[in-house]
C-alpha cells in the first residue's frame, strides 16, 4: 500500500508533501501505536506539536 501512495504523490505536487508518523505510548497497557498521516512540508511542524 505504501508504494501506491508514494506512486500518486509523484505525480504533480507530491514532493511537496511529507508522511508524518508520531509513535505513542499508552499508559494503560505499556503499548505502543503510531499515527500516520500525509501532510504538506509547511505544515510537519505543526501536525507533531497538535498530535
């Protein structure tokens, strides 16, 4: 899934744009989960300080 997703971002403005992945811990049961998500490089600053 992965490669389909870079494959589309190629094409036009895809290089203007970042997959962001934030890994958190929950305190519950000590596990780990990951957040994911594709956004535009003017906006990675912004998406791990709001997540």
């Amino acid at each position: 899934m992965a490669k389909k997703v870079v494959a589309s971002l190629q094409k036009g403005g895809g290089k203007e744009h970042t997959k962001v992945i934030k890994m958190s811990k929950s305190d519950k049961t000590g596990g780990y989960g990951f957040k994911s998500e594709i956004v535009h490089n003017d906006k990675v600053k912004e998406w791990f300080d709001k997540n």
